[in-house]
C-alpha cells in the first residue's frame, strides 16, 4: 500500500511539473533554435521534421499539411498515335543527333542554334485518309530552322532515314527568337559600363531595374545583316508590376548575336519614373499594405464557380492529343509559335453517325500590335507577337482552380532550345465542359393560350484554354495573349454558332 501511494504521488509530481513548464514556456516565449523546425500534434509529417521556423510560421501550414508535389510528366516514353501529333522528346533528340552530325554543322555542333523543329506536317489528303487503328502512321519528318555561323539554314529532316533536305530559305528576316536569347538579352545592358552611368544617373538602384526586349524591326541600311534589337528598362523597386515603372526615354540597342550594346539613347532624364503606390497587381500585397482592399478598388474575393456541366464533365482525351465530347472529335496540340493548334475539328451526325467536317487546322497566325507613336523611344514598337516571340515559348503553365476547374484535362507542350534539346511546358492548355449560366434555347406561348409554360434547355460550354503573357500586364492595353476556344453543344442534328 506505501508502494502505492508513492508512486502515485511521484507520478502527479512529473505531471504537475510538466504542467507548469508548459505554462512557463508558453507565458516567457522560451527561446528556441532558429533552425529548430516547428511541429504539430495534429501533423503526421511532423515526426520527420518540418522546413518551417518560428519566425516562418506560413511555412508549417504549406510545408507540412500538404502532399509532397508530384514529379512532372517527362515524356521519354511518349510515341505518336496520330498524323498531327507534336515531336515527341526522343524525335526531337533524334532530329538534334542527325543536325548535329550533317556538314557544315558537324565541323562545329556548338555554333548551332536551333531557333525552331516542329513536326512537318503530312499533306491534307494524307491525314484526311489515315483511320485509327486501322492505317500505320505517315512517315515522321521535321522541319528545324537553324543558324551556323551567322547563316541562317531551313531544312526538312527525315526521321527514320536520316537525311536531311535544304529548303527554300527567305529572301530577308530573321528566325524567332529563342528562349535563351531573349533571358540573355534581358541582362545585356548590365555589362556595359555607361549603361550603369546612366541608370545611376536617374537615381535609381542597378538591383531594382528589369530591362525587356523590344522587338526586333529593320530600320534602315545601317542595320542590314545585322541582328539588333532595342531593349528597354524598367525600376521593379517597390512593386511587382515594373512596367507601371517605365525609366522613359531610355533605350539600348544591342547586337544579338555578340550581347555587344551598340548605343544607349537617353533622352528621357527629365521625365520622373512613376511612383510605385498602387501599381501592385498582388491581391496579398494590397492586404498587406492597405490591411483593407476594398480602398484600393478591389472586391472580397470570392471562390469562383467551379462546377462541370449538369451532365458530369464528359471530356474525353485520347491517345494524348484527340479530344472527344458532345459529339465533337479534334486534334489539339502545343505549338511553340501559334500556342494551340485545333485540327480536324469534326461533329457526328446523331441520326446518322456519320461525321462532318468542321474545321481542318485553326490557330492565332499573328499577333500585330503597332503602337504608332513617332517618338524616338517608341516608334520601333511594332509587335509580331508569334512570329518574334512565339506564343507557345512565352505560354505559362495553367493553374487549376485559377484558370481552369478542378475537373479539367491538360496538355503540356514539348518545345526545342537553342542547343536542340528539349523541354516540357507543363500544363499549357487545359479542356474543360462548364454550365455558362445562359440559356441554349428557349421556347413558351402567349399567356392567352393557356400554354405559357416555357421549355428550354441549360447552355453549355467545352472550352480549350491557352494563355500566354507576351511581355505585358493587364494594366497595359496589349494584355495577355488568352486564347479560349468555345465549341457549342450539339442538339437534335443541329449545332449552334462557334463562339
């Protein structure tokens, strides 16, 4: 019985002293490490750790609650099912091997420059002709436009074979750009000393300029065989949004295949940058700064519908590329130049199964934005958004929930770099079906002929959706390059208008 009653007493003795030093750490904050990671009861990942400090407390909740994020997609395996499928990773890095091995470009594989490969595409009557399952597919040939040595080359390569086939190269012009040289072109003002001068000079700070180019042009003789292109800048200081923060007057023209700047026109000094006060685009910053948005113009933000279609999502995606809904069969690929690119767009006939033509290839074929104004800092500004940038190189990845519903399908793209590998562009076009809140139709009487109840039927939408930011926010009138493909439901052997 003393055993007992001792071990009793011992035992409300360790928990009355763990009670008061949980009040006593609670109540003085008791120091811990910085890097001690903080953990949670509640949290089943808490056991191993956590990223997250005491003084990066949003870092738990996001760190240690959510699921690790999936590897992205890498296509290795992907092969083509159907005439119109895009080059797949092991077709591209076969087109690169067979480029880099054919002369002159074997003397120097690194002089190189692969500005475009895509899939050269089967003539009409071919694709028309081919059936699923049943024909083998066309043979598999590539396109690249490449520069060696500042020559710029055309060229049809052949899969399977090898052989590579010159093609007619323009009279004038220069090839899109690539990725890497527009990153580059982005920081090549800084390796000139009187460019710094001059941003010093404007009172700003070299680490908050942002500096963009600005289309490439021809303008005059002095230009000729020459890739020159201007660039411009921008102070990011105190806001995400840097182009509401233009260094006006201030423009550089740079040599694009040496970075070299060739020189700096500066006749803006006199003009003061704008300041950064409500130019953030950031829903968060706004809370931040103003603690309540609705000051600044900005509503409470509220989830947006997400639901499918009353029917269900019905959106059928096969063998990667061939989209199938509401009677409807297309081809719908990532391209780098067009963004997307809908082909053999066809409807069925319910009574009669069969199916018609609709639409056989379909994309945005150019982008011209001429800004007209004659003074020297922007009258060079004549945009070709696709053939001088691409619209699939400068897509962004989708966000679901944000710019798609959570029950869409989505597509990556698979582009080319400089040196011919490729890469993955995740989630570049997504496929949805959607209730539009309209009406599809409607029919009702008079209420004189004791026939007013009305009959209709519920609109709805199947939207493929590709955006991509072409060097501007949506506070500037260029935009962002949005690009939703609407196709109308099919009713009774009829189809409504393509919106």
């Amino acid at each position: 019985m003393d055993h007992s009653t001792s071990l009793l007493r011992l035992i409300f003795l360790a928990l009355g002293a763990a009670l008061v030093l949980l009040v006593l750490r609670s109540a003085f904050h008791l120091p811990r490490g910085i890097d001690t990671p903080t953990t949670s009861l509640f949290d089943a990942a808490a056991a191993a750790g956590s990223s997250c400090t005491r003084f990066a407390p949003w870092g738990c909740r996001k760190g240690d609650r959510t699921k690790p994020k999936p590897k992205p997609p890498s296509h290795e395996t992907d092969v083509p099912r159907h005439p119109l499928d895009p080059l797949t990773v092991s077709e591209i890095n076969r087109a690169r091997e067979i480029l880099r091995a054919h002369p002159p470009f074997a003397s120097s594989p690194s002089s190189l420059f692969v500005h475009s490969l895509a899939l050269d595409e089967p003539e009409k009557a071919v694709v028309l002709g081919w059936r699923r399952g049943v024909d083998p597919l066309p043979p598999r040939r590539a396109v690249a436009v490449v520069r060696f040595r500042g020559e710029a080359f055309v060229l049809a390569v052949d899969l399977a074979g090898g052989a590579v086939t010159p093609l007619p190269v323009p009279a004038s012009g220069y090839p899109t750009m690539t990725m890497d040289e527009q990153v580059s072109l982005c920081f090549a003002p800084f390796a000139d000393p009187a460019f710094n001068a001059t941003i010093r000079r404007r009172g700003v700070r070299l680490s908050d300029v942002a500096c963009l180019p600005i289309s490439l042009g021809w303008y005059g003789p002095t230009e000729e065989n020459r890739r020159l292109i201007k660039v411009q800048c921008f102070s990011a200081e105190g806001t995400a949004n840097f182009y509401m923060r233009p260094i006006e007057g201030l423009t550089v023209l740079v040599d694009m295949d040496t970075a070299e700047v060739i020189h700096i026109s500066d006749r803006g000094a006199g003009i003061p940058i704008p300041a950064a006060a409500n130019t953030d685009y950031r829903y968060a910053r706004h809370m931040q700064e103003e603690g309540d948005p609705a000051s600044n113009g900005f509503q409470k933000v509220r989830a947006p519908s997400m639901e499918p279609a009353p029917s269900g999502p019905g959106v059928e995606l096969v063998d990667g590329h061939t989209v199938r809904w509401g009677g409807w069969e297309l081809h719908l690929k990532a391209d780098a130049r067009a963004g997307m690119v809908v082909s053999r767009a066809r409807v069925q006939d319910p009574r009669t199964g069969a199916h018609r033509e609709v639409l056989y290839k379909g994309m945005a074929s150019e982008l011209f934005v001429p800004y007209m104004d004659p003074s020297e800092a922007w009258y060079f500004k004549t945009y070709m958004d696709a053939g001088e940038y691409g619209f699939g190189l400068q897509a962004m990845p989708l966000v679901p929930l944000n710019d798609c519903p959570r029950h869409a399908r989505y597509l990556d793209g698979v582009f080319v770099a400089a040196d011919g590998r490729p890469y993955v562009r995740e989630n570049m076009i997504c496929v949805f079906e959607r209730y539009a809140g309209d009406v599809a139709w409607r029919h009702s009487e008079s209420p004189i002929t004791g026939l007013a109840r009305p009959r209709g039927s519920a609109a709805e939408e199947r939207c493929l959706h590709q955006q991509s930011d072409m060097g501007d926010t949506l506070q500037q009138d260029r935009g962002m390059g949005r690009r939703v493909v609407r196709i109308p439901e099919q009713r009774g052997g009829h189809t409504g208008q393509l919106g």
